[in-house]
C-alpha cells in the first residue's frame, strides 16, 4: 500500500507541474488541444488528491455504525476520480474540439508549444515509470489488463490509466499542433482535442466499470481462495470445508467466512482449540485475511440448501 502511495504522490506533483506549464502554453499559442491537456491535467492533479483523500480516510479504525472500518472508501474515491475525470476532463475537451472545428484557428508560436509538450511528456513518462515499478510488484505474474480487470488496488489502476492516457494524450495534441501549423488548418488542432476528450471518457469508463464492481463486493482472487481453502482442509482437525464466502473490505482486507466438518469426537475446549488453529493457519497463509469467522457444522447427505455448498475457486 505505500509503494501505491508514492506513486500517487509522484503523480500529483508531476500533474501539477503539467498543468501550469500547458496553461501557460495555450496562452501563448491559443492552442485547442494544449487547453484540453491543460483541463485534463488539472482534472488528474484533484483525481491524485482525492485518491489520497480516500487512502487517509480508508485508515480511520472502525465504529458501532462502520464496524468492518472504512476500507471501502478508496473505493468511493476512485469511483469519484472516474466522473471527474469523464465530465471534466473528457467532456471539456470533446466540447473545446467541436468548438474549434466550428471555428478553426491555427495555434501561434509553435516552437513554445512544441517545447512545453515535450516537457510535459518527459514528466509524464517519469511519472508512468513510477506507476508502473510499483505495480510490478503486485501483479504477480498477470498481464497488463488482467492487472486492471483483477487488481483491488484502485489507486494503483487509477494512477496507471492516467498516466498512460496521459502519455498518449500529449501524443495526440503534439501531432495536432504541428500538423496544424504545418497545413495552416486549425480543424487539426481541433481533433487533436476530440482525440483527448475520446481517450479521456474512455478511460473513465473502464474506471467506473472495475471501482463499480469493487464497491458492490468483490470476493478474493482465485489465487487467495485456493490459499485460504488449502489452509482450511489441511488443517489437523478439520475433516471437510463445506461452505465458503469471501468480500473485499478493502484494498488490503479481506472477509471471510466458512463452514467447516470437524472431528466428531472433539470436545468443546478441542473445537475452540480447533477452530482457533485453523484460523492462525488462514491468515498466515494470506495476510489481508483479517476477518475470519469460522463456524462447526455438519455435512449432511440430506441438506442441500445454498448455504451448503463450497465456493467455487474462480
């Protein structure tokens, strides 16, 4: 979790940066698509402090009213960060592309525009690689996309999309700006923008479709279900697992609860002894397992209730 701190960190203040040097940049030379990577930089700088708005709160311990704590609220965040970054940073330059298809206008002093992108991308791409070491550390093996589609991290995936939207972004309004300059035609500058707004709401998208499904309830990955039901049936008295639920509380947290067949000759203090051993086993062999609620019962030939039946692994 503090590897994904810093890379949120490093991208505030890279956003930062940006978004002050293509302001100034579009005063210079009236550029369309250097006022929509402006936007769209600033919108990234309020998404890194809403992202670390959420990391702080999601750390507040837990109340009579909350009583699996605030974990969630990284969740909340992120799904926040997903329409800032639709209305204000997609929408703004869909609308700023349009307007200037309607009347073009040829972005003046190139050279500044140019030297300002090109900046740009080199804080950007120091920034992306600081995304991209920290996230290498928890993909465990998983590609790119499946990173994204599987990860509990949502500031990890938030500050990889931007970035790399970002990195693509300056692309697109580079191009704009010097095929406009060069054919003396300012409807290029113009798509360079409807480009941007496009990438942007896309991105958005893709955000508000995972942090959706996060803040529903997601169980654990099928790496950890398969660590978590080893732990559980290789436990000494622990005769079968018939029953498993798991739910993120949080990036780092993890619910789980299950109905367990043990020895039948056991006695209570054996049971309690049981059930507290197979519960040290769950949580060393996966960590973020921190709410554990392991029930005895029985498994019977006639019972086939849903509550009967195990967890699937994935």
């Amino acid at each position: 979790m503090e590897g994904s701190r810093s890379a949120v960190v490093a991208a505030f203040f890279a956003n930062l940066g940006i978004a002050l040097a293509k302001f100034l940049g579009f005063v210079f030379t009236g550029a369309a698509s250097l006022l929509a990577e402006a936007v769209h930089s600033v919108a990234d700088t309020g998404n890194q402090a809403l992202l670390l708005l959420g990391g702080h709160r999601a750390r507040r311990r837990e109340t009579p009213e909350h009583p699996f704590g605030y974990g969630r609220e990284q969740y909340f965040w992120a799904f926040v960060v997903a329409m800032v970054l639709f209305s204000l940073g997609g929408l703004f330059a869909i609308y700023e592309g349009i307007g200037k298809i309607r009347h073009p206008h040829a972005p003046e002093n190139l050279f500044v525009a140019i030297a300002i992108l090109v900046v740009a991308i080199g804080l950007e791409t120091a920034s992306l690689g600081k995304a991209v070491r920290e996230a290498n550390k928890l993909r465990r093996g998983h590609s790119w996309w499946e990173f994204v589609r599987r990860s509990k991290n949502p500031e990890m995936v938030v500050v990889l999309l931007e970035d790399l939207g970002a990195e693509i972004g300056l692309a697109l309004a580079l191009a704009g700006v010097l095929t406009a300059r060069v054919t003396g035609d300012g409807r290029w500058d113009a798509a360079g923008s409807l480009g941007i707004g496009v990438l942007l709401v896309a991105i958005a998208v893709v955000l508000a479709v995972e942090t959706k499904s996060l803040l529903i309830g997601e169980g654990a990955a099928p790496r950890d279900l398969a660590a978590i039901r080893s732990a559980i049936e290789g436990a000494p008295s622990v005769r079968r697992l018939i029953h498993m639920r798991t739910e993120h509380l949080g990036p780092g947290e993890l619910l789980v609860g299950a109905k367990v067949e043990l020895d039948p000759g056991l006695g209570l203090p054996e049971v309690v002894a049981a059930i507290n051993e197979t519960e040290g086993r769950l949580r060393a062999a996966v960590p973020a397992a921190r709410v554990v609620y392991l029930e005895p019962d029985h498994l019977s030939e006639h019972r086939d209730g849903p509550d009967d039946r195990i967890e699937p692994a994935g």
